[in-house]
C-alpha cells in the first residue's frame, strides 16, 4: 500500500468516525424530544383504565342479564 493510499484510507476512517460523533450527538440532541412525543400519542392511544373498568363493568352486566334469561 502507497502512503497516498494509506492517507486517503485515513481520511476515510476520520470521516467515518466524524460521521459516527455526529449521528451519536444527534440522536442524543434529539432522544428526549422524539420520547416525550412518543409517550403522548402513546397516552392518547392507550383507553383509561377507569374506562377500561366501565366497559368491563357494562359487558358483565350484560352477560348477566343473558345468564338470568
């Protein structure tokens, strides 16, 4: 291997690792704002457990009512 060979595969080996440092801070910079997102169209998917209790309520009331008939 030439030293020109040898310095270009350097250059590739700097760019890589000053590519790697910046995607490493970004996703650093960018982690708590994509979790905070996250976590609220998490929230807003999820029902209520309070809701979820209602519901269940309602069906068993309904299926007693079937077990009575």
């Amino acid at each position: 291997m030439s030293s020109a060979q040898a310095a270009h595969g350097g250059q590739k080996s700097a760019a890589r690792d000053t590519r790697e440092e910046a995607l490493v801070a970004a996703r650093e910079e960018l982690e708590p704002t994509e979790r905070s997102e996250l976590e609220a169209e998490s929230a807003g998917a999820l029902p209520n457990v309070r809701d979820v209790r209602t519901e269940l309520a309602g069906v068993q009331r309904i299926l007693d009512d079937l077990d009575s008939t």
